[in-house]
C-alpha cells in the first residue's frame, strides 16, 4: 500500500547510523550502547530500528516491558533484551519464553520471582537517589540477599541518573553522588566475593554529560534519535547530533476563510482579512499535540505555515496564505525540513510546553513508517 498517502514519518537511517557512531567515539572502547527501543523506541517503530541498530553490530537492547521484548523476539532481534521496569507475574512466562532479563525493581520483587520457582536472568535495579526503581544503595544486606536468591542468574546491576541533564553546581553534585553511591555497591558486592556482573549507569545525558565514566553498557534513548530534550539543554561532549525523524502529512484541501469567519471546533480562530487556508491530514491521535491549537507552525513548499484552530483528531487547519503556489496533495511538514527551513522535534516540544521525549513517545500508531 501506498505509505505516503496520509500521514507518515520518514526515519533518515543513516543518521541512526551517525548518531550512533558519535556515541561509539565519545564512549571507551569497552562500553556497549544498549539502545532504548521502549515506546516503539520513541515513536520511531521500534522494529525498524531495532533491526538497523542489529545490523550496526548492536547487541543489547533496552524496552519497558515483556510486551515490548516478546514483540523484539518475535520478529528477530536477538542478543540481550533488558524489561526496564516491572513485569507482572502472570507475565513472567513471557521472560523465560522470550529469554528476557527482568529488572529486579525492588526486594519484594526479587521475593516474587523466588517464588516463581523458575529461573530467570536479572539486572538488580539500585536507587541511587532518584527514589524510582531499584533496591536503595544503603541496603546492601538486601542487595546481598537478592544475588544469592537460587533461582536467580543476576548477569547485571544497574541505576538511573536523575538530574545529569542540569548543568548547575547543585544538579552535579547530585548526578556525582548517584555515581559514587552505583560505585560503592558495585566494589562492595566485589568485597563480599561476589562478581561477574555487568554494570550500567548512564542514559542519554549520562553519556554526553559524564562521558568520562566507564561502565560496561550506556543507555542511550533520546540522544541516540539525534535530539535532546529540550531546545535549550547544554551538553558537555562536543558531539554532532542528527534528527532522525521526519513527521509528514498531506495537504487534503486549500480553500478560502474571508474575514471575519471562524474556524475549527469551538471556532477558536478568527479571519482578520481573507486568508487562504489548507486542512492537514494529521491530527491529536497521531501524536501532535493538541495543545498545539493556534500555537505553532508546520513547513509547505519551504515555507511556514502556521497552525490556526483547535487541533482535530485527524486533521489540522493552517494557514497557506503567505504560500502561492500551496495546493492539495502537497507534503506539509510537521518536523523535519523543507526547503532552508527546518522544525524541530525540540521546537514542537517548546510550542507545547513538554520535552522532545513525549512528542516523540506518543507518534500515533497510524503513521506508517518509512526507513529512507
Ligand atoms: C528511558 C530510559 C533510558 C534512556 O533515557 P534517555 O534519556 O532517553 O537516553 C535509560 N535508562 C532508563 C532506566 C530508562 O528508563
């Protein structure tokens, strides 16, 4: 079927390819990525890039859940599959069917999987102060107990950095302090003879902030898709990011608003003078966000249009007045570039008041995908 009918994201997977190979160089050489493929690995579709990232040589990958892992599994990505985060155990066949490592996100849930019986391959989440998942750092008895549980293979442990995007003195202090207390249950757990598993710390800020550090596995998620959070974060590494994905929509109508018409639900939008206006084959549930009502702009024929109205489920209204030779059936372009303009995943997450992460995360199911 035709996939650029209606709406669709186009993944530059070269790009992938460099952002990767920027990771690679920045990272000592015997730190693996361990790329985070959860949601769909941020909107992207997480089988295509799965795949690509397999291809490159990448042999761990990172998701949120069973489902995410079973879903990599079924459609070939092999090597390790980390669960991020908490696996139900009625779920828990999925882990042993699928050879997933599960998170031990707590001490009452190493208790769940002794239970179980079964044998499972876990990393031991430790809270070194974001106060999420993970067994606390100063519960070391409880560490301790949790890698002599007999039915459990621990091949790793790991923690979660929290504020290593901050560039103040107060946020470093803290991201050094996490690293200090990771450091400490790693070397006690080798002072108690217990040894042979891997250690991870950072994710994409972790990388690019504390590239000094020297784990065995970094997490990179956002940085790795060629964006950062938000517009205005600063990074230590001097490294060169590109954007992966591009978000598009077809022009589906041009037509007249005369002045002094309203337009869009609650006919939020009001014609100063007539305006030619063009309604957008994309809407809230493909993933652009509604507040983006009469906020913000997308690209037609290299030029900015912006958005005007309230955001529809499966449409969107703009204004194409500025634009001449706008028609239907042209490409409008939500992020991405056109001509010398360029919108950036950033630059919507700034307009909507969020982080790149989320407009990312929440790219609807109905775009199709396109590798190019
Ligand atoms: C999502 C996630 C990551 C990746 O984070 P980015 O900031 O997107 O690189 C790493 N580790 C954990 C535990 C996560 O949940």
């Amino acid at each position: 079927m035709y996939q650029k009918g209606r709406a669709w994201i186009e993944l530059n997977m070269e790009h992938l390819k460099h952002n990767m190979e920027q990771f690679r160089s920045l990272l000592p050489p015997d730190c693996d990525l361990m790329p985070a493929v959860k949601a769909n690995a941020y909107g992207h579709g997480a089988l295509l890039v799965s795949k690509a990232l397999q291809a490159q040589g990448v042999k761990s990958f990172c998701v949120a859940s069973a489902a995410e892992g079973a879903m990599l599994r079924r459609n070939g990505i092999t090597g390790d599959i980390l669960v991020l985060s908490y696996t139900h155990p009625e779920q828990f066949d999925d882990l042993i069917s699928y050879h997933l490592i599960q998170t031990v996100v707590d001490g009452d849930y190493a208790r769940q999987l002794k239970r179980d019986g079964r044998r499972f391959t876990v990393h031991v989440g430790i809270d070194t102060g974001m106060h999420r998942l993970g067994e606390r750092w100063d519960h070391m008895e409880e560490i301790v107990k949790i890698f002599r549980i007999p039915n459990l293979n621990v091949t790793g442990i790991y923690s979660h950095l929290c504020v290593s995007d901050g560039k103040d003195g107060r946020d470093r202090a803290y991201t050094l302090e996490q690293i200090h207390h990771f450091e400490y249950v790693a070397e006690e757990l080798h002072r108690r003879g217990i040894s042979g598993f891997k250690c991870h710390l950072q994710g994409s800020y972790g990388i690019l902030n504390y590239s000094e550090l020297c784990f065995d596995y970094a997490r990179a998620g956002i940085a790795l898709y060629g964006i950062l959070s938000g517009k205005n974060d600063k990074i230590n590494a001097s490294v060169e990011l590109k954007p992966v994905l591009s978000l598009k929509a077809r022009v589906e109508s041009v037509k007249m608003l005369y002045q002094g018409e309203s337009a869009g639900y609650g006919l939020t939008y009001s014609a100063g003078k007539n305006q030619k206006i063009g309604v957008l084959s994309i809407g809230y549930a493909d993933g652009v966000p509604r507040s983006l009502s009469n906020r913000g702009q997308v690209l037609c024929n290299g030029k900015p249009a912006p958005v005007i109205g309230r955001i529809c489920m499966d449409q969107m209204l703009v204004d194409l007045s500025d634009i001449e030779q706008a028609a239907p059936g042209d490409e409008a372009v939500l992020i991405g570039k056109s001509g010398d303009l360029e919108i950036r995943a950033e630059d919507m997450a700034g307009w909507a008041g969020t982080i790149s992460n989320e407009i990312l995360s929440r790219m609807g199911e109905r775009l199709e995908r396109i590798a190019v």
